[in-house]
C-alpha cells in the first residue's frame, strides 16, 4: 500500500490503521496540500510515524498546490497546524530527498501489485498517472475517500477533497484501473460516539491518549455544523476497504465529476439509476458496520506504546 495523504485528523487515523495491520505493508506516505498546506501535512505525517515508532517508513511530499494552481485548505476544521488538538512528538526523521512522484514510481517498479489509498486532494495520484503511464498496471487498485452521492460538506454540492482538486478527481476516475471510492453517505455513518473516545482513553497506552484528543478536537466544527456528539473518519473507511472483512457495503456505480460548474464544481456525479446506460466503473461504499469499524480502530491503537 502508499498511503497518499494531508494529515488531518482522520488522515492520521487512516495511517495508524494501516500501520496496525499485519495484512498491510505499508511501503510509503506521500503528502499532499489539503486540509493544511504541504508543508504542515508533511510535517503532520511524520509526527505521526514518530508517535507510532514508525520513521522506518519513507515519507515524500508532493504538491503544494491544486492542479489549477489555487491552494484550498481547511484550518476551521482541522487547525493552524493541520493536527491541532494533542501533544503530539516533533518529528524525529525528516521527508525524503525525493518528490512524492519519485518516491512511488520507485515502489511501483519494485512490486507488481500495490493498492493507493488516497485520503487527500488527488493532485498527486493525478499527477502519478499522466507522468507515468507505463506503470498503471502495477497500480493493483486506488481507493479513495471523497466524493458524496448527494450533498457535499465543503459546498452544498462538493466534498473537500474533490472540491479541492476536480481537475485531479476526473482524471483519477478515469483512468481505467480498479477504482473504489468512500463518499461522505458512508464515512459520515463512521462517526465515533463520545463512549468511543472515552474507551479510546481507556486504553492506556499514550497513543489512545493522543488521539482521543485529537479526535475530541476534530469533534468540535461537526458539532456546530451538524450536531453531533463525535467526528466522521472519513479516510480510515478508505483503509478498511482495503482490508476488507465485510465492513463495508459497495456498489458500482458511473462516477464524473463536475470541473466547471459555478454552483456545482466538484461535484461527484454518481449515477445510481437501474436504467443507466452509463457503463458503471467505481465501487461506491454506501453503508458500514460502525460497531465493527469502531472495534477495529480501537484494536489498531492499542497495538502501539
Ligand atoms: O471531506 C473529508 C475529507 O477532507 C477527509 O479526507 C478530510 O481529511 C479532509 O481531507
Ligand atoms: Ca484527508
């Protein structure tokens, strides 16, 4: 697996759980302009790894701004620093001496199979697939969080991720290899209650410490914009995709995305109509155990000190 990624709180989660699994090896973490700028989301990413005792695993940067060329960030969500909220470690390695597109081209001629998990804007997995070509098929899949079947959450029409890149998300679905996508119908069900950070404390180890903060203050800004008691781990769904186990319910489904439109740019336009003549390329997740997903992120973080 390459994680591509803008940690972000929910980013951070999605990597805990891939590093927790003996099923996933995670080969890199390519970070990416988002919910903060390239710079915080690579540091971000590696502040992380230093939390886990992970700094074995390469981290590149990639772009710092959208295929367009306008930065869109989120700092009303996730903070000035990307991960506000805890006391997390300053990074105890450094990114590597190579872009994010060197870093995975490397590692997709070394292996023959590797999945990319994309939790971020797509700018870097777009930007993968025009300037290598020749390696599509060793891209065993890509598995993305963003998108909504119907309202987005950055714009009534657009979810961030795709909001911030749809030049990048359109060519991404596109691109004829293994698509699956988590849109916001399925990651907005994978919310963790109050109970579930408390038990996230409960654990004991620094890392349930760490990051029952940092997804307390992620819980924040969905409290006032929807109410509710806990945050939605958009990018751990996309991991637990991966790993299957039932957890999550997809169907395939024709997916464009809208580049243009005044009201409606990025916009994810899933087709889900029985008559469609569309021909249908991308796995939708539409509903998951959250008790499942809860217990999984659970046991994923006890596995750390
Ligand atoms: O809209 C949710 C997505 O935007 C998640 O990936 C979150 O981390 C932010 O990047
Ligand atoms: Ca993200």
């Amino acid at each position: 697996m390459i994680l591509d990624c803008d940690p972000g709180h929910d980013d951070a989660l999605a990597l805990l759980l891939a590093l927790a699994r003996p099923e996933v090896r995670l080969l890199a973490v390519t970070t990416v302009s988002g919910n903060a700028p390239l710079e915080q989301t690579t540091r971000n990413a590696l502040r992380v790894l230093t939390l886990l005792g992970r700094t074995d695993v390469p981290v590149a940067a990639g772009a710092d701004r959208p295929l367009d060329g306008v930065l869109r960030i989120a700092p009303e969500v996730h903070g000035a620093s990307g991960l506000d909220g805890a006391d997390l470690p300053e990074p105890a390695a450094e990114a590597v001496d190579a872009s994010a597109l060197e870093l995975a081209s490397a590692f997709l001629e070394a292996e023959d199979a590797v999945t990319i998990v994309a939790t971020g804007p797509l700018t870097n997995v777009a930007g993968l697939l025009s300037a290598r070509p020749d390696l599509l098929p060793r891209i065993e899949a890509i598995v993305l969080m963003g998108g909504a079947i119907g309202e987005g959450n950055w714009t009534a029409s657009a979810e961030f991720n795709i909001w911030a890149d749809p030049q990048a998300a359109a060519a991404v679905m596109t691109c004829g290899r293994p698509l699956a996508m988590m849109p916001l119908e399925v990651t907005h069900q994978a919310r963790l209650s109050t109970a579930d950070m408390a038990a996230m404390e409960a654990l004991g180890n620094r890392t349930g410490l760490i990051f029952a903060d940092l997804m307390r203050y992620f819980a924040r800004v969905h409290a006032e914009w929807y109410g509710w008691d806990g945050p939605p781990i958009h990018d751990a769904v996309a991991v637990a995709h991966v790993l299957g186990g039932g957890l999550i319910t997809t169907r395939r489904y024709p997916v464009s995305v809208e580049v243009e439109g005044r009201h409606t740019r990025g916009r994810t336009v899933v087709d889900t109509r029985p008559f469609s003549s569309a021909e249908a390329t991308v796995d939708v997740g539409v509903s998951i155990d959250r008790e499942a997903f809860v217990r999984m992120l659970l046991q994923a973080i006890a596995v750390f000190p």
